[in-house]
C-alpha cells in the first residue's frame, strides 16, 4: 500500500507528504510518504440506508459508469443521472446497494461473469445480503419454534443488519478488493431450474386463463399450499438425487444441490432436541408445514399475494409478461421488502404492488421504485446524499473525490 493524496503537511517532519493510507472500518490510517511517520484517525459514525436494485438497474448503472451506453439508447438521462446521484450518496456513506444470490443467479445465465460481479460490488459497501432461501428457512425455523410451543404465529422483527454479510456502516475502503469467487460451475444447474420454473409458471398461467379464478381463490391457494408446495419440492430434489446417484454422469452429480433436504434434516433435529420421539420427527415436520399459521411467514404471505395479483391479471383477459425472471422479482420483494428502505424493482413487479389488495394488506417497509418512477427515484437518491453532515462531506472529498 502506498499514500494516496491529498497531502497534507507532515505533523513531524512538516513536509508536505501526509497521506492516506487505507481505511478500515470507522478509522482512517494517514502516513507520510516521507518519513513515514503514521498515526491513526476516527470517522465520525454513519448510518446508511440499505437499497436493493434488481439485476436491470444493476446493469444499467454499470454500463453508464463503463461508458459502454451507446449514444442515444432509451433512458440514458435517467440513467446517468441515477448513477452520479447513487455515486454521491455512496461515497458520503449515506448508503450501499448490497449484491444479492438472485444477481449471481441471472449473471451467471445472462452475462460475462467477471463484468457484472464487478458491477454488483460496484456500490455495495462491501456487504452482501444472505442467500434469499437462507432468510426464508430462518422464518420457517421461528414458525416451527412457535409451533411446537403451541403459540400462535410469532411476530418477526426486521433488522436489516440481520441478513447482511459485512458492516453496514463500516466507511468504504479506499481500495477494493473482488471476492474472485467462480460462479460458474453452478451455471447448467440454474438454467435448467430456469427453465424449469417458467414451464411450471407457464402451465399456472393457462390454468388462469381457463377456469378464470378471482384474486381471491388464487390467494386463498397460494397461501394454503405452504406445505404441499415443499413436500413437492422435496420430492423433486430426491428425485433428482437419486437419478443423479444411478446416472454414470459425474457432473450431474456436482450439479446436484441439497439445499431443501439439508433444511428439512436440521428442522427434524431441532423437533427432536424440542422433545418430539426421533421416529417421529419427519411426521410432524410435514404435520407443521400444513398449519395454517404459516399463512402469516411474510416472505411466504408476500410472494403468494404477487402471485394472485400475477394471476388476477391473467384470469381477467390481460397478458402480463410471465418469464422466469418474474419468480426472482418476486422472491426478491418477497424476502426483502421488509428489511430495507427501497427497492428499484421491474415496472410489471412495482404496478402489481399498486393493487388494491396489496396495497391495502400488506405492509413493510422499503419503498418501491421503478422505470415507472423515476423522477422519483432521482429526488430520493438526491436525498440520501444530501443528507449527509459538513463533516461527513468534507471527508468524503478527502477520501474519495466524493465531488471530483
Ligand atoms: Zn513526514
């Protein structure tokens, strides 16, 4: 490491050397290109807002920061605007935008690895959310526990801080370092569940359109086949195993994930260790995932509203756009919503919050934004930077040419 300016007048040997040397956590350590003398100094403590961007708006805002927008392409105001504005505010530790495993997922499908991991570090402040099942299978696991009290649904807390790897309000390096973690080796797995999942939202899709239910039985569906849609689940993926196991196929047995098998096994235990007889305990893990109160899991009881709303558009004679890609969006708000302070999400996603029902029944707390938006968007971004202190500013200045 060496010292970055600007430089400053040595304390010892009053040479006009002084630098920085690197920031780690809320210290900034200077030192004199010179005589190398050091010492450290605390940043004052910030307290950034947390901002989810989907894969669009990810890759949009890089390729504005790469000039590699060609000239004229549709939004490219928005977009320029959007990343000096999300720049600013990032830089004057007002927020980060952490990378998510649904941006690896469509990466991994869509783009060149290497490009768009860069672009998702891009302004995550060095945090990355857990994985969307992770966060899932912890509320499952505070349902089960409520459960086997003989509680009713328990009322879950949402601190962003508790699904993010790394430190929120830690100020930024001034040097990054990429994870260079290799995505790839997972890539023929996640296309076929790609593919995989818009067949079976396709064939949902034609059931809508046929017998035309209203929003409410699809609702009433979805909330209610908690359980089946696991079991069901779990059923493909020991399937899968076995088929995997028998094949003379060594990479479809590393394609192989054990994910919802792993989940079940750990939730078996913890009804033994909770006093269940060990021969019994799968018995009433499927006997839990078929109690109503699991209609209240809020990342189950979101993604089966956007699914009804999904589906009421459907039933009602409209064509909405029904890619694979819907069920990341979905999963996305779904695991989220509650946890951060906003969104950007695809505009289809962001007008099917609108709805009535969901407007009216649902209630978390990011802000949602979208290509529908967008000024909108901009001032909130705007914001955000502007509220960073006189201190704060001056020292983002200092540190990373917040305003060069
Ligand atoms: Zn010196």
């Amino acid at each position: 490491m060496f010292e970055l300016p600007p430089f400053r007048k040595c304390p010892k040997c009053k040479k006009e050397r002084f630098g920085t040397l690197s920031v780690d956590d809320n210290t900034v350590t200077k030192r004199c290109a010179d005589c190398r003398y050091s010492h450290d100094e605390i940043l004052p403590h910030v307290d950034k807002r947390v901002v989810y961007l989907d894969q669009f708006a990810v890759s949009e805002l890089y390729k504005t920061k790469e000039g590699k927008r060609r000239l004229g392409a549709p939004s490219a105001t928005f977009w320029q605007r959007c990343y000096e504005l999300a720049d600013l505010a990032y830089k004057r530790q007002q927020v980060i935008f952490p990378a998510s495993n649904l941006h690896s997922d469509e990466t991994i499908v869509w783009h060149s690895p290497s490009e768009l991991r860069l672009a998702h570090e891009m302004f995550s402040g060095e945090t990355f959310f857990d994985r969307t099942d992770e966060i899932a299978t912890n509320q499952e696991w505070e349902f089960a526990e409520a459960y086997i009290r003989g509680s009713g649904p328990p009322t879950l807390t949402f601190n962003v801080d508790d699904i993010l790897s790394g430190d929120r309000n830690d100020w930024l390096p001034v040097y990054h370092i990429s994870v260079d973690s290799d995505y790839s080796i997972f890539a023929p797995g996640l296309r076929r569940d790609r593919s995989v999942a818009e067949t079976s939202l396709k064939s949902l899709a034609e059931g809508w359109a046929k017998n035309r239910p209203t929003f409410d039985q699809i609702l009433k569906h979805e909330l209610s086949s908690y359980g089946s849609a696991m079991r069901e689940a779990l059923r493909d993926q020991v399937a899968k195993t076995q088929e995997a196991m028998a094949s003379d196929d060594p990479s479809s047995v590393l394609e192989l994930r054990f994910g919802l098998m792993n989940r079940y096994r750990q939730l078996a235990a913890m009804f033994v260790h909770r006093g269940v007889p060990p021969q019994d305990a799968f018995n009433e893990v499927s006997k839990f995932l078929d109690w109503p109160g699991n209609q209240e899991q809020p990342a189950h009881k979101i993604f089966a509203y956007l699914i009804a709303a999904l589906g009421w558009r459907v039933s009602s004679g409209q064509s909405p756009n029904i890619g694979a890609g819907i069920l990341n969006d979905f999963t996305a708000i779904a695991t989220y919503a509650p946890f951060v302070d906003a969104m950007f999400v695809d505009r289809q996603c962001a007008s099917l919050l609108q709805q009535g029902r969901l407007r009216s029944e649902l209630s978390f707390k990011a802000r949602i934004f979208s290509m529908s938006n967008q000024q909108e968007f901009l001032d909130y971004l705007k914001q955000l930077g502007d509220s960073a202190t006189d201190e704060v500013r001056q020292l983002a200045n200092e540190l990373y040419g917040a305003e060069r």
